[in-house]
C-alpha cells in the first residue's frame, strides 16, 4: 500500500507541476542563435508576434524592459499584434518602445478581420515603423547588408499574397543575407521555393497545447493536430524556420 500511495503521491505531484506550468502567463523571452557565412558579424534581432493586444505591465512596462534588456539591432512585428476584438491601447504603448530601433511589420489574420488596415499601416509609417508588403529592402547592420522582405497575410487575399511574395524576389542585394517575415508557417512550402535564409512567424500560438520534451504542439490554426511547425526554430534544407509562439494570454486563433 505503501508504494502504491508513493506512487500516486508522485503522479499527483507531476500533474500538479504541469498544470501549474500550463497556467504560466508570464512573459517568456526564448533566444536562438543561428550561424551563417553570409554574416561577417552578430545581429540580434527581436521577434514579437501575435500579441493580439494583450498587457505586459502599465503601459507595456514588462514587454518594453524586455526588449530593452535585448538590445536588439532590428525589431520585426511578425502580425496579429492588433486584435479584432480588443482594444488597441496595449499595442500602441508597445509601438511607442519598438519604434525606438529600426523597425518592420507585417500583417496577420487578425489585423485583417479589423477591417482597418489601411489605417494600421499609416499609423505605423506615421511612427516610421516600415511596413513590409512584397517588400525586399536592404538594411544595415553592424557594417553589413541583410536583405529583409515581409508579405501581407493571405486573409487580405490569396492573389495579393501570391503576388507579393513573388515580388520579394526582386531589389535583392545579391549574396546578402535575405529574411522573410511572413505570419504563417503553414505557407513553409511556398517560402522554400524562394531563396531566404530565414524566415520568421508566428500564428501558432504554440500549437495552444504542449508538454515540453515529448509534444510541441497539439492543434495550430491551418495546420490541425499535431502541427509540423507549431513553435521553435526549424531547419529546412538550406534555410531556417523560427516560429514564435507568439504573446497572447488567451487562445484567439
């Protein structure tokens, strides 16, 4: 009876731990580090994504120190940093710190069920926050060049993002570094048919549900249960695929 009791005392202990682990809304900062030839020198960049307009703090106080704390040479917004159904505060307190580095965006889904992108994207370039859009633009860092695309998400049309990410083949620096930023990872096929070496997304959510070491995600928008890419750094062929899991609180998808 005795090891019967120890042994539910510890199955009780470890679905406590997870549980409580599950519950963890703090704020997460993951680092990666990648390596490449075409790089003479480090770059450190931040992604922040899918915050859906969720609070980190009085006026994004936690977020901000953060992404301070990084000290990173670019800022990329990966998308669904607005949110169709909250109000919009919350992100622009975290625009008004991003925009102190040299900073890029690309839409998400959500953004787009707003139905005020236009006004999004204005508001940002009022910030000089550079909105990506089929865009490939040369930036300087540290002494060197990386090429930086982004395109639309495919809810502002499916013939748009088609077209947009064809044209972030064009305007390339040759032999420069070259990121894509793109909000969904489910898209990984078409990407890999371009020549980036990273791309970057988010959308996720982290696959809603994990068990760190044995399930990285159990259900991911548009890639169903048990994702491919549900979060984390990824390698495909020549190129690599960081999926962030994004900053909500909650399970909009």
């Amino acid at each position: 009876m005795s090891k019967r009791k120890t042994k539910y005392a510890i199955a009780a202990v470890a679905a406590a731990a997870l549980t409580v682990s599950a519950l963890d809304t703090r704020l997460t900062v993951r680092r990666y580090t990648l390596h490449s030839d075409r790089l003479s020198g480090m770059v450190r960049i931040a992604l922040i994504t899918d915050l859906h307009s969720c609070q980190y703090g009085q006026q994004q106080e936690k977020l901000c120190r953060a992404l301070r704390d990084q000290a990173p040479d670019l800022v990329l917004l990966g998308g669904d940093i607005f949110d169709d159904h909250r109000p919009p505060q919350p992100v622009l307190d975290l625009l008004q710190c991003a925009a102190q580095y040299p900073c890029y965006y690309v839409t998400g889904n959500h953004e787009f069920w707003t139905g005020r992108v236009p006004e999004i994207k204005a508001y940002l370039a009022g910030m000089r926050i550079k909105v990506l859009a089929g865009d490939c633009v040369p930036v300087q860092v540290r002494g060197q060049t990386l090429n930086l695309c982004g395109v639309d998400d495919p809810s502002g049309g499916e013939s748009a993002f088609c077209r947009q990410l064809e044209a972030t083949q064009t305007g390339q620096e040759p032999d420069a570094y070259t990121i894509l930023l793109a909000h969904r990872p489910e898209r990984t096929g078409q990407y890999l048919t371009r020549h980036f070496d990273l791309i970057l997304s988010g959308h996720t959510h982290g696959g809603q549900w994990r068990i760190p070491g044995l399930l990285n995600g159990f259900f991911a928008p548009n890639q169903g249960f048990l994702p491919a890419h549900a979060g984390g750094l990824y390698h495909c062929g020549d190129a690599a695929l960081l999926v962030s899991r994004g900053l909500a609180r909650e399970s909009t998808l």
